[in-house]
C-alpha cells in the first residue's frame, strides 16, 4: 500500500463509485452471499453496505489503483488463511466474503466489516502474531511462496506458485530481493549504483543466514507480508485487527521488515511475541535485509523518494 495514500483511503471516481455500490449489491444477492442487501449509492472506492448477514465492507482495488480480479482473489485468499491461522488468539482478520468485478482491471472485494476504533493491546497483537508465525505451511503447500502470485501494494509480486521447491536463501535472491531489481532496472533504468550494490549483496546473502544454522533449517511460516502500522488496528474492546494482507509463506522475521520501516517494529517488540519467539542471533542485519525489500519496493511504486533508504541499507548489508 502506499504509506501516503493508504489502501482503505478513499478517493473521488464519480462514474464508477455512483454504480459501484448498486453492482457490488447485485453480485451479493446472485451469489446467495446474502438474502437482502441495502441499496446505495456511493462516490468512494470504500463503503459499507448493510446485509441481512451483518455489515460488510467494500474496497475497490487495492494499494490506491484499480486491481485484477486475480489480485484480489489472492487477497481474499492470504485473509482466510491468516484468519484461520489465527483463531483462538485475540487476534482478530476479516473474512472475505465475495470478490467481484465492476468491468476489465477493477475488480473489488467484500469483506466482514469489523468495527474499528479502539488502542490495540500490543502483547494480544504480538500473542496472534506468534500464533500465526507458528502455524508454519499446510500440508498441501509445503514450499517457500504462496499457490497465487500476488502484489504488495500497488507493485506484483511473484510468489513461486509453481511450487518449486527451493531453499530460503534461494526463494529471497529470487523472489524478493531479485525481482524488485529487475523491476528496479526497468523502471529506473540509470540508476547504477543500487544495481552495483544489488548485485554484491546476492554475493554475501547467504552469510546474513549462516547465524540460524544450515539453509534447510529455516522453514516456511505464514506471513502478513506487508505489516506497516497503517494495517494494524484495533476493535472497540482493545482486540487486534490486522488488514490488507499480501501473505506468503517465508521465514517469520520477513515480516518484521515492513513494521520496522512503518512502526518501529512494535508489533514483535513486545512479550507476546517474543516469548515464543525470542531474537535470533543476526537479527539485527536480517531485519535490515528484510526491510530492504519494502525500500526497494516503494522505490519502484513511488520513485527515487525512496532511493536514499535504499542504499543506505544495502550499504550496511555488504560492508
């Protein structure tokens, strides 16, 4: 998401918000989601409709832009799986309910509207958080990624939904840190320097994991994968709420990298986290290299704004 304009942000698009609400509402009634849904006209990519199953919530697209189907559907997919990663916690996600169409590129979802307002208990957040973290990969997928290439933010993501099977070292040079570098040299194509320091970094990478013992022993958890503060929130009671997901499944301090870039990682510095799990020799230069990512990331979305961060860590990382 962008962390100027959030995902839940909304903004004008008269056209397609004045029918939107009235589609959305027609989708729900011919999917039997629900028996009677209010009728409604909205000029926001978010809104609320009332359904005789409860309320539920309405975004279209996602990261700020318009959104394939496919995006969302993998959206609607990384919250049933945090969801049901984290029952029995306080923790609480939103479970989807539909995803939609309004025409070609702006698809939406509907979720379970939860209602939000109050000061999020920080060792409940960290509790469900753990709880998820150690739920790891289900039988069906026992791989580095997620069975549905995906985006975080407004930037695709790949995910290795093939399912080929790779270390963790191997999936991150790949998948993350080698894919936002492509990606990179496409869209910034005369910046030399973090493509130089890219590279020197795939040299020394697998020496940032040498402190957790052999490659084989890091396996994969379910993450979030984009935890900024502006996706943490909390119900009326104080219970934890965590939103706009771009899961897959990786080494739990992957997710860290994102709450410590947008949140001072507080979401894991607290005893609800760490007593299940305690920092790991070499935290700290992972925790950079997992924060890079999100760097590289905005810098491909939003541009150079960005770059600074960028070589700063990698800087760190390869010195």
């Amino acid at each position: 998401p962008s962390r100027a304009i959030s995902r839940t942000s909304t903004y004008r698009c008269v056209n397609r918000a004045a029918s939107a609400s009235e589609e959305v509402r027609k989708q729900l009634l011919a999917a039997e989601i629900c028996g009677d849904v209010e009728q409604k006209d909205s000029y926001s990519t978010t809104f609320t409709l009332d359904t005789d199953r409860g309320k539920c919530f309405v975004k279209c697209g996602t990261g700020g832009s318009g959104a394939s189907k496919a995006i969302l559907e993998f959206e609607a997919e990384s919250l049933r799986r945090l969801g049901a990663a984290a029952a029995g916690s306080a923790l609480r996600v939103p479970r989807p309910w539909l995803v939609g169409e309004l025409g070609p590129g702006r698809a939406f979802i509907v979720q379970e509207y939860l209602d939000i307002g109050g000061g999020c208990d920080p060792n409940a957040l960290g509790a469900g958080l753990a709880q998820i973290h150690a739920a790891g990969a289900p039988a069906d997928w026992q791989h580095f990624g997620f069975p549905l290439e995906g985006c975080c933010g407004a930037c695709p993501q790949k995910n290795n939904a093939a399912g080929a099977d790779m270390s963790w070292v191997d999936f991150w040079r790949d998948y993350r840190l080698g894919d936002q570098l492509r990606m990179l040299r496409r869209n910034s194509p005369g910046d030399n320097d973090v493509q130089e320091l890219g590279k020197e970094l795939m040299e020394v990478l697998p020496e940032l994991f040498k402190p957790l013992g052999s490659p084989e022993s890091i396996k994969p958890s379910l993450l979030h994968g984009d935890l900024w503060s502006g996706n943490i929130a909390a119900l009326r009671d104080g219970s934890p709420v965590i939103i706009d997901p771009a899961a897959y499944y990786g080494h739990y301090e992957a997710d860290h990298g994102m709450n410590y870039m947008f949140g001072g990682g507080t979401a894991f510095s607290n005893a609800g986290y760490q007593q299940r799990f305690p920092r790991a020799p070499g935290y700290k230069r992972r925790i950079a290299l997992y924060e890079l990512h999100h760097h590289l990331n905005h810098y491909n979305i939003f541009g150079g704004g960005y770059r600074g961060g960028c070589l700063s860590l990698m800087k760190q990382l390869v010195r």
